[in-house]
C-alpha cells in the first residue's frame, strides 16, 4: 500500500511551472524605442512601455522608455532620438547589460508615412547593427495590436492589421540573427479570449483602440517582460536561487537529521513544506517571501524525493515500483502546462496565482496519504534511558562518518555526473523546444505549445514500458543502447527540416530516455550500501539539479548570441556525455539477468 500512496509526490513534484534560470553577471538596463504604443501615457499617446518598467523589473534591473507619439523608423532617427538612446547604451553598458527593444509599425504603415515595407525591414535591420556596435543586445518587437474586432462571423476576432509588419519584423530579425519577441501575435492571442468589451477597457479613452491606460500598460508591458523572459531565461532569476539552496540545503542537513528521524518523518516533513509553500503562492505574498517559497518546495521536494527512493529501492521488484513512481513525475509534467495554459487562457490576468491552487490540491493529498502510510514510523530516534549525553556525541560523529564515506565513493561522483547530463538534457529540452520550432522552423506558437506534452508523454510511457525489459535484458546494457536511439532521434530533430517528424522525434526521444532516471536509482541500491544510501542519493539529487538547472540557463546564453538553433548541439553533448558516464559505473554490481 506504501507503494501505491507513494505515487501522489511524484505527481505532484512536476505539476507546477519551470523554474527560473540563474542571472546575468550583470543586471540589465533596458532602452526602449518605439511610437506611442510604446511610449509613455499622455494625452495623446501612451503604451506598454511605463508598464513594463515600473512593474516588471526588479533586483538592480533598470529601464528607461525613449518612444515618442508619431514616430517611424524614419523620424526616431532624424528627429535625433536613436542617438540619444545609442548614446544612453555607451553610457551604461560599463555597469548593466544594455537590453534595446525596438517596436514601429503603426505610424510605417501610414500612406503620409511614405514607407515600404522593403524601406522598413531595411531600416529595423540597420537598427540591430547599430545597437551591437554601441555594445547593447538589440530585440525586436512586432508591433503591438489594435484592439479592433471584425464582428462580421458572429465571434468577434481581431483585425490583424499590423500582419505585413509583423512579418517584416521578423524577416530582420532572421537576416540579422537578432532575437525577437512576438508580441503582436500575443497580444492578438490574447485579445482574442478576452472579448472586445474587456479589451476596450485598456483604452486611453473612449474610441482610442491604439493606445493604452495605466492599466493596460502594465497588463502589456507584463507580457512582453514574460516574452523576453522567454528568450532571455538568465533574466528571470527569482526562484532558481532558492530552489538550488533548497536542495542544497537537505544534501547538507540530510546525514545529520537521519540520526534523529525515521522514514515517516522525512516524507511527512517534506510533504508539509511542500503545502506551506504552494499555499503561499496562492495568497500571492511580497515578492521577497514569493521566491523563498521555492526554498520550501525545493527542500520538501528533497526529502520526499531522497526517502521515496531510499524505501523503493529496498522493496521486492524495485525496478518496476521505480518505473512506476518516476513515471507519475512525468505525468506531472506533461499535466503543469496544460493546467498553467487554462489558467493563463482564462482572461483574468491578476489571478494567474491560481494555478497554484492545482499542485496544493495533490500536495494536501500526497500529505495526508503519505500520512497514513508512513504513520508506524512517525518517531523521533531516542536513545536509551542515562545514555543522552554520549548518544549525542555518538550521532554527530556517525553523521560526519556517513558524509565522509558517501564523498568517499567514486561511484557516488559518476552517479552524480550521470545525473549531471541526463537532467541538463531533459530539462534544456523540454525548456527550448517550442523557442527553437517557432524560431528556426517557423512553427506557430499556438501548436507548438503542445510539442512538449509529446516529450513528455513519452516519458511517461517509457518508463512504464521499458522498467522490465530494462531490467531482465541487462540495465548497463539498455540505458546505453537508449543512449544511442537518443543521439539518433536527436540528430532527426536536428538535420529534418520537417515540424512533423521533429515532433515525433521528440516525442519518441521522451519515451527512450524515461527509463534513464529509474535505472539510475535501482543502480545506485546495488551499489550503495545501505548505511549511505539516502546521503549518496541526497548528494546525486543536488548534482542533478545543477545540471538541471546550469544548461538551460548556458542555453540561453548562449541563444542570445548566435541564436536558438544551438539548441540542436547543446542536445546532442549532453546525451553523449549521459552515455558516457554511464558506462564510466562499475560492471560487476550492475544487474544483468
């Protein structure tokens, strides 16, 4: 039955969005240039711009807002705007990370403009140039959407007016391997699913469907802090860096707190930091306590994951009781974006902390079932009666003892690089697929968002299916030979220009390398003793989560410079150097049957 109760924290570990990536060295400073939807509010004009600065950047990130009512991509630069911004960008980049997003359309498209669309792309191109040799980061931005419906089917949609430039947008961005954030195509989305009688309330005034309130800026000025975010993950930092102490945190606190606690404990306590910290989330408190709950979630997450694990891996048949409980993860997984899409799709923008009302419904169930499960071993360890003074001198040297001998074994450092590559690849994966099928393939973003629940899915599949054979056709043997199908299905992703075959590829590349977790634990019972068992998973856990957390965020650095398609080698590395590692692990203790 412990089994069984078991597979509701596994459900619930993934059930919640990806966390942020780690921070630039820098902190950024970001120039805005643009025409009144960019610009700040004013009688006359008024955009996303005040928005996103005032309410979106945080921790030493800077902005300043040079849009102008009027403006074209003629005009910024005569009227000597462009040279006060590139000036601006001289001036700061010696202490931030000048980011320039450069957002026209409205006023280009205007017949008294008299510019073409050859004359517009040709001059956003000229722009990019001129931002990188000023020393800034250039992107840019389709232009924003009018909130004007077209009634005329009974549903009302938005008028896609600004389509050729958004096109055109884009074609610079492409030629000039600059990034670009898709705002038109989001906000039009958006527009869309909340209905014309909700979006006429971001209006300037009465009749104004250009130009934005306070409100609407900020509502647009998220989005496109969302967008970049997207493309920028190293911007976004306000979990990462508690999460990772988190996990941290139990790898140290582990060996010691092992010698007062049983099982029950472990699993209830982390269970009960997983609770305190979605119900939290969901109250949506000050931004500071806001990150520190990802130190809650990550530390239950840690304890419930070591201990879970510790006890399958004990049992009779472990192999498939890990198939098993590692392929709820995975349904977690392929479950969080499906719940975080409706939330985000429901029109009620100030109330997306809702999301985290799902994963705090299965964290009170993973509570109380874990509860009821674990509940005979719900003690403390106490010595025995006038033994108190040296039982206590006896732990510490006990747990200082187990840390020695777990950092002592090669095999708890192979384990841990084996870890190391699989969750940096996984993760890095399952983070840039949709960017590098919009980007590179020109995949529309409203079906690309599904891609993932392909990899993911087949996750889940894999490590159902293949536990067995895995485990009687030799677990060395096997997890290589996924390796391989790994490489390959990565390489048809990589060299077949074709989003239908990508999409497969990815979806089959998910369910071979689902047994690659499992295995690795059900290795590390046989070769681990018991008596540092849980402080070599502990350890192998944090090492993963680096992993897990550095090539994403390396990715994206990386993105930034050269553009999303070094996706495709990143990939291939880290699977390689996943076989690698594997086979780097001792024959002889490994199960083969």
């Amino acid at each position: 039955m412990k089994l069984y109760l078991l597979f509701f924290f596994f459900l619930t570990l993934h059930a919640l969005p990806g966390l942020p990536r780690s921070p630039a060295d820098k902190s950024p400073f970001f120039l805005l240039a643009g025409d009144s939807t960019t610009a700040v509010q004013t009688t006359n004009g008024g955009g996303w711009g005040n928005g996103f600065i005032q309410t979106t950047l945080s921790k030493g990130a800077k902005g300043q807002d040079y849009g102008r009512n009027g403006a074209t991509t003629v005009s910024f630069r005569a009227r000597g705007d462009w040279d006060t911004l590139l000036k601006k960008v001289e001036e700061v980049k010696a202490n931030y990370q000048p980011y320039v997003t450069i957002q026209f359309g409205h006023n280009d498209q205007k017949p008294k403009a008299n510019i073409t669309i050859a004359e517009y792309t040709s001059n956003l191109e000229t722009f990019v140039g001129d931002v990188r040799n000023a020393g800034g980061v250039p992107v840019l931005v389709t232009p924003l959407s009018r909130r004007q419906y077209d009634n005329s089917t009974g549903v009302p949609t938005i008028i896609r007016s600004l389509e050729n430039e958004r096109v055109a947008t884009i074609k610079a961005a492409k030629k000039t391997g600059a990034s670009y954030i898709d705002l038109n195509r989001a906000s039009t989305v958006y527009l869309n699913s909340i209905g014309p009688v909700s979006a006429h309330m971001y209006d300037l005034k009465a009749g104004d469907s250009t130009h934005l309130n306070a409100a609407g800026s900020q509502v647009f000025g998220g989005m496109v802090a969302s967008l970049i975010i997207q493309d920028f993950p190293q911007l976004g930092d306000a979990g990462y860096g508690t999460t990772f102490c988190g996990w941290f945190f139990a790898a140290l606190s582990n060996s010691h707190l092992s010698q007062y606690l049983d099982l029950g404990v472990f699993l209830v306590m982390g269970a009960t930091l997983q609770v305190l910290a979605h119900a939290l989330r969901t109250w949506l408190p000050p931004f500071p306590l806001f990150a520190v709950t990802f130190f809650f979630a990550s530390l239950g997450q840690a304890y419930q994951d070591t201990y879970a694990n510790t006890f399958v891996a004990s049992v009779k048949a472990a192999h498939r009781w890990l198939g098993f409980i590692h392929a709820m993860y995975m349904a977690g997984c392929l479950a969080g974006p499906f719940i975080s899409t409706a939330v985000a799709s429901a029109g009620v923008r100030s109330r997306w902390e809702l999301f985290y009302t799902a994963p705090l419904g299965l964290g009170v169930i993973n509570f109380v079932l874990v509860v009821i499960a674990f509940r005979e071993s719900l003690a403390l360890k106490r010595p025995a009666h006038g033994e108190m003074d040296s039982a206590q001198g006896a732990r510490q040297k006990g747990a200082m003892q187990e840390i020695q001998k777990t950092l002592a074994q090669p095999s708890v450092w192979i384990l841990s690089l084996y870890f190391f590559f699989f969750l940096g690849a996984v993760i890095t994966a399952g983070g840039w697929i949709v960017e590098y099928l919009v980007h590179v393939r020109n995949g529309d973003l409203n079906d690309m968002g599904y891609v993932p629940a392909g990899f993911y899915g087949g996750g889940f599949l894999g490590r159902l299916i293949l536990a067995e054979p895995t485990y009687r056709w030799g677990e060395r043997r096997m997890v290589f030979i996924y390796v391989l199908l790994c490489v390959g299905l990565e390489l048809v992703f990589w060299l077949v220009p074709n989003i239908i075959t990508e999409a497969v590829a990815i979806s089959l590349l998910g369910f071979f390398s689902g047994p690659f977790f499992a295995t690795g634990i059900s290795v590390a019972s046989k070769i681990f003793t018991v008596e540092i068992r849980s402080s070599a998973l502990a350890f192998i856990f944090v090492l993963g989560q680096v992993g897990g957390a550095i090539f994403p965020a390396v990715t994206g650095v990386m993105a930034a410079k050269v553009g999303v398609s070094v996706l495709q080698p990143m990939l291939v590395g880290l699977l390689g150097a996943t076989g690698v590692s594997w086979l780097m692990l001792p024959k002889s203790r490994l199960h083969h049957d």
